[in-house]
C-alpha cells in the first residue's frame, strides 16, 4: 500500500488525462486503502498552484468516497471551495467546476449526518448569498448550485427567498435556454421552502400566486409588444405580477422589442416548467385563463403578418414564428399536465391548432410544431379531440407538404424569338400558360431541394399527422375528405413503391417512408366504412418492403404491418378441439333428466298410439334397418309391457317409394333436416329389443309444424343441436359422443 505523500506526489506530476485514468483505476482496485486519501485533495486545494488539480481529484473521489470521508473532510471542503468562489478575479472554468462540485457535496450530504448539520448551520446562507452575487460568466453551475441548495436545505434558505427571487428574475431576458430551464425549476423550488401548513395549504397558495404572477407577467409583456390592444385590467394588480428588470429605452424602439419578444419566451418556458414540475402538494390550475392568454397571441400573431412592411416590421416578423413556438410549447405542456379534464376545452384547442397552421405558411419549424402538438393532442384524448372539425385545412396543408419533388433540369420557352416573328396574342398565351408552372416548379424543384433535410423531418411530421387524423377522426369525417386521403395516400404509394434517391429523395428518407407505411395501415384498419382502400395493392406493397427496404427498422416494421392485418382482415374463427372417445368420462343423469325422460316417453307413446295402421309396414328381421333413411322423424319410444315374442318393429314409409322405388323431391329436400341423434351408434337399436323404432311420414305442411315442436323439446333436453344445413358426416360422429344412451 502506497503512502498518500507518494500518491500525491505522482498526482502532481500527471496531466489531466492521465489523472483521471490513475485514479478511476485506483478507486477501483485498492478499495482498502481509501480510508486516508480524503487528505489529498484538501492538501492540493489548499495550494492555488494545485487547485485545479484539486478539484480534478475531489470530483473524483466524491464518486467512491464514504458518509465517514464526508464527516471527517467535508467541511474542509467547502471551506476551502467556498472561498475560491468568492474571488471573482479567479478564472470563471476554476469557479464553475467549484460550483458543480458544491452541488454534489450538498446532494451526498443526506447520508452524512454530522456534515449534514454543519451545512445547515454554517455554511448554505453563506453560499446562496455568493451565488446571488455570482458572475454572469459562471450563472449556469452557480444556479445548479442553488437548486441543489433548495431541494435538501429549504429551512435555512427560506430567510433568503427574496433575494433569491430578485437574483432569478434577472435572467428573464437571457438568450440561453439552458440558464432559462434552470432558473425555472429554481424558481419552483422557490414556492416550497416554508412549511406546508394543514394539508400543504400554505404550498397550494404558494402555487396559486406564482399562476396568477407569471400570468399577470405574460399579459403584460404581450402588451407591451403589441400596444395597448389587449385588456389586462385583470391583470394590473401589482401582487399579480413579478417585479420583473426594466429595460434599457435607450436600446432604440427595435432591440427593446426583440427583448420583450424574448422575455415572453423565457416565461413561457418558465411557465411551462412549472407546470409539469414536480411540487409537494396537488397544483391548482387555471385552464381557461391560460388558453385565453394562448388564444389571444395566437389571434395577434395572425394578424401581425401584413404588407408594405417597413424594416424593423420585417426583422420582427421573422422573430414572431418563435414566439409562437413558445405558445404552442406551453399549450403542450397544459395538455400534458390535465390530459383528460382537456377534453372539455377541444375546441379551444383545434382553434389555436388552426390558427397555427394558417400563419405557418412560410416556417418550417412552427410548422412541425403544429404537427407535432396535433399529433400530441390526438394521442392524449384520441377520438375526444375534435379534429374532425379542422381536418380540412390540415388535409390540404398535408397534401402540400406531403407531395415528392423530382429533381431535373427543363427548358423552357417563354415566347418566340425577339426579332418580330409571332403575334402578340401567341406571346400572352405562352406566358400565360407558363406563368403557373413556373411557380410550381420553381418551388418545387429549387426551394425543396435547396432545403432537402427541412422537407424531410417536415414531411415525415405531417404523414404523422395524418395518421393520427385518420385514426381520432375518420368515423366523423366526411366522404369527400376520405376520399382526398385516398387518392392521395395511393398516389404517394405508387410514386414511391421502389426507392430512386436521385429522382424522387424526398422519399428515400427512413422516417419518411417509415411515416408513410403507418399511415398506409391506419388506413386500413380505420374504421371508416363508406369507402374502403385497395388493401389487396396495400398488402402487396408490405409484402415487397418488407424484403426490399434499405433500412431494417423500416423491414420489421412492414412484417409487424402484415401480422396485424392478416388478424384484422380474416379473423381468427372460434375453434373447437373434441377429446378422443376414450377420454370422456361418463356422465350421470340427475332427478330432473329421469323425470324428463319420462315425461318425454309418455308424449311419445301417445304421439304413436294416433298414427294410422294401415300405413305401417312390419318387419320381423333387423337387416331392414340398414335401409336409406329419407324424409321422416326419429323417434324412440320404450315398450316394457310388450314380451319378447310381441316385440315388433312398425316401419311406416312414403307410398311414392314403395311404387316406384326412387326416392322424391321432397324426401331430397329434407334428407338434411335431422335435428339430434339419440343413440351412440347403429348397434344400439339392434341389441335393444324394448325399443320400437317408428319412421313417421310427414307432409311439407305437417312437418314443418311438427319438426317447430321438436325443436323446441329438443333444445331443452339435448346438449348440441345440428342447424338445418348440417349434412357432415363427421359432425355427426362427434355428436354421438355427447348423447346419452336411452336406456341409461
């Protein structure tokens, strides 16, 4: 085991690099030998020559190190860091790893008890107060710092919270959103030092207030964007709002605008994080007066686009797509926080979604927004979400967005040569014609392909979107809107089967052609019956792609699209699987079968004694019963008073047989129509020489009447019944092993 002097010495010697590698390395293999090593970084930061060594040391062994180092070293530690951080003439890289460091020490601390209490008592005050006064340079760590400082020691700071306050509303105008996102979860921290009172009401008014605040802050910045139009006499409370930094007026009217425009993005994202922040108690929120604020920017922002634009309207309008951004980020985050309670505000919701898409026209990226909250929308509330109602709009923007441009190159002649030749009236036609498909081509081919990769993620985004339409919306739209879908959809298909990046790249892109397949399956198992897509072509397409795609993402997903639809096209049909005959067990008839056999043999017997004689015909042998049975009812009836030498078999059957000997029409017609088989097997009703087995003719008008009643009888008394059309021989095998023998 090596001395800590010795290691300290190589420590020294060792760049940074190789610093790290040693020591990941050391902590690893001699774990037995760290009790003493929390000496060397409080001797290396103690010399400013070895500081930064120091703190390269501490950030690593703050990794492997014990509550005990903590105890013994820890207030040494901040000791010594506390007083680097508050010589501002130190380097900023020094400061913001000693910050970064602070923050971990401050998250171990809850496991070290006696450095635990020494933090609370000595050292947090004096550390939020440094880092109020912290450089602009070294902000991003210091407020990590902070938030660290107001997660496990809330008690000791919440004298501060004023101060603190005062020191994050200073950042609202600040371009990096890193240093935003962190000033708002400070902020939210912020709400949650003092204590809950009885059942967290204190932290419930706490929220309430930052509401009302950073409401009361976004009205009123709007305002001053965009003059006095807005009526904020709700919000002119000065308690309703955060005393938030003047701005400079001698920045001139252009950059004081582009500030405010920025401070009401960054208090939208804080607002934002505020909501879906985590808070110790149920967060109270005020749904409509959020989207009364959203509606009515998004309705500003719409009318703000007009021509004869001066040029600081156009530096203005070019800033303006951002702003709406944060609006939809924020209804986002709305939507996430409540989920279902949003449904009663859908359509607020798909007014400020076509509102969105209408000033979208010349931005891509609030244009992916709008897609991407749509989609959002639609995955949170799903057929609730009232698209239906703004699906044309959104159809004709997808079609635009959603359609492949070919790269080429093409003449053309705008009209004929300069030198006379040709009249007037051929030159306005020509230039007519020429004038529209110029347009479209110069869009298409030039812009498009300038801006490929801005086309493909939006391109992808909207068969997104259309897919979520078709799955929230198809059962409210209209046939014409199905329709468009579908010409579409199979247009695009069809272009697009075989890959060719040269030609048509637009479509040569993964998560467009990924996008693309999920739409073509929502297309097929949506529930929109009045039209129905080619899903024969459909298949086939998956089929091919799931073979020919360059991408195997995109190949597995075509071969999940195929299992899925083969379940949803043929069905799987209720399948029943029969026991072998020598597995079934017998069953034992209970009281109320017997009292049904019997009552079932006295109506059998009366219904025998009323047939007429003269139409019977005996038989004294059992091979007659291996005759062709047409046209007649099977009943069995039991005869036990009749002895032996009595017994008989009375066989009635159809005269037109007897004289012709082919069988009728009629005994054709109703060869099928046999309802239950009561026996196990022929061999029964030859061994039973009690059973009396009558062939009942029956007219087409009688027998219907009497086979109602039989049916009715043998519902109640037999376990399967045959239907009418049932003529397999083996459905008839397996019923006889689910009938009773008569005699049991």
């Amino acid at each position: 085991m090596e001395s800590s002097s010795g290691l300290k010495s190589k420590l020294k010697d060792l760049g940074p690099d190789l610093c790290v590698y040693f020591l990941e390395n050391y902590f690893e293999t001699e774990k037995t030998s760290l009790s003493s090593f929390h000496t060397i970084p409080t001797s290396l930061l103690r010399d400013e020559e070895t500081y930064k060594k120091g703190l390269l040391v501490l950030n690593i062994f703050l990794q492997y190190c014990t509550p005990d180092d903590l105890n013994k070293a820890g207030s040494a530690w901040m000791t010594l860091l506390m007083k680097y951080i508050s010589q501002e003439e130190n380097p900023p890289s020094s400061i913001e790893m000693s910050y970064c460091i602070l923050g971990k020490m401050i998250a171990k601390s809850d496991d070290a008890n006696e450095f635990a209490k020494n933090i609370g008592s000595n050292y947090v005050s004096r550390l939020v107060m440094t880092i109020v006064d912290t450089p602009k340079s070294c902000q991003m760590s210091a407020l990590r710092c902070l938030s660290a400082c107001l997660q496990h020691y809330g008690g000791p700071c919440s004298p501060l919270q004023g101060r603190v306050e005062r020191f994050i509303l200073t950042l609202v105008d600040s371009d990096d959103d890193n240093l935003i996102m962190d000033a708002g979860k400070c902020l939210l921290l912020l709400q949650q030092l003092s204590g809950g009172g009885v059942h967290g009401v204190n932290h419930q008014k706490a929220w309430g207030k930052l509401q009302a605040r950073l409401l009361g802050c976004l009205n009123g910045t709007l305002s001053a964007i965009f003059g006095d139009d807005l009526n904020t006499q709700e919000f002119s409370d000065p308690e309703a709002n955060f005393n938030l930094p003047e701005i400079d007026q001698n920045i001139g009217p252009l950059k004081h605008t582009i500030v405010l425009i920025q401070r009401f993005k960054n208090l939208t994202n804080i607002f934002s994080i505020a909501l879906l922040g985590p808070f110790k108690t149920t967060k109270p929120v005020q749904p409509v007066k959020i989207l009364k604020l959203l509606s009515r920017t998004v309705e500003i922002l719409g009318n703000s686009s007009r021509n004869n634009l001066t040029l600081e309207d156009v530096v203005i309008v070019n800033i303006l797509p951002s702003m709406h951004e944060s609006v939809l980020s924020l209804l986002k985050s709305l939507i996430a926080l409540l989920r279902g309670n949003m449904v009663l505000f859908g359509r607020s919701i798909c007014s400020i979604l076509l509102s969105s898409l209408k000033c979208s026209a010349k931005s891509f990226s609030l244009r992916i927004a709008t897609y991407q909250l749509f989609v959002f929308w639609c995955n949170t509330v799903n057929t609730a979400s009232c698209v239906e109602d703004i699906s044309d709009s959104f159809i004709t923007a997808i079609i635009g967005d959603t359609k492949p441009f070919e790269i080429r190159v093409q003449l053309q002649i705008n009209g004929v040569s300069g030198k006379g030749k040709g009249s007037k009236r051929l030159k306005r036609k020509l230039g007519e014609s020429l004038e529209k498909q110029d347009a479209e081509m110069n869009e298409s081919s030039g812009e498009r392909h300038l801006n490929s990769e801005k086309y493909k993620l939006l391109c992808a985004e909207a068969l997104n979107c259309l897919r979520q339409l078709i799955r929230c919306g198809s059962s409210f739209m209209k046939l014409h809107q199905m329709k468009r879908i579908y010409e579409h959809t199979m247009a695009l298909i069809v272009q697009n089967v075989e890959i060719d990046a040269k030609k048509r790249p637009l479509y040569a892109n993964r998560e467009c052609r990924r996008s693309l397949f999920l739409t073509l399956k929502e297309l097929l198992v949506s529930s929109y019956t009045i039209t129905l897509p080619q899903s024969q072509f459909l298949i086939h397409v998956f089929s091919q792609a799931q073979h020919s795609e360059h991408w195997f993402e995109n190949r597995r997903l075509c071969t999940e699209i195929i299992g899925d639809l083969d379940s949803n096209i043929h069905p799987q049909k209720l399948e029943f699987k029969f026991p072998p005959k020598d597995d079934i067990l017998p069953v034992k008839p209970s009281s109320m079968d017997c009292e049904r056999s019997e009552h079932s043999s006295d109506d059998e017997n009366e219904c025998g004694k009323n047939t007429a004689p003269d139409a019977m015909v005996s038989s004294s042998t059992n091979t007659d019963h291996n005759k062709d049975i047409v046209d007649c009812v099977i009943e069995s009836k039991s005869s036990p008073n009749v002895t032996e030498s009595a017994q008989t078999e009375e066989v009635q059957v159809i005269t037109d047989e007897e004289s012709t000997g082919q069988i009728p029409e009629s005994a054709t017609k109703f060869q099928d129509n046999i309802l239950e088989i009561q026996s196990n097997n022929s061999n029964d009703i030859q061994d039973d020489s009690d059973e009396d087995i009558i062939f009942t003719p029956v007219s087409e008008a009688a027998s219907s009447t009497q086979t109602v009643e039989l049916e009715r009888k043998r519902a109640r008394d037999s376990p399967i019944i045959l239907d009418e059309d049932s003529n397999d021989e083996d459905v008839q095998a397996l019923v006889s092993y689910f009938i009773d023998d008569p005699q049991s």
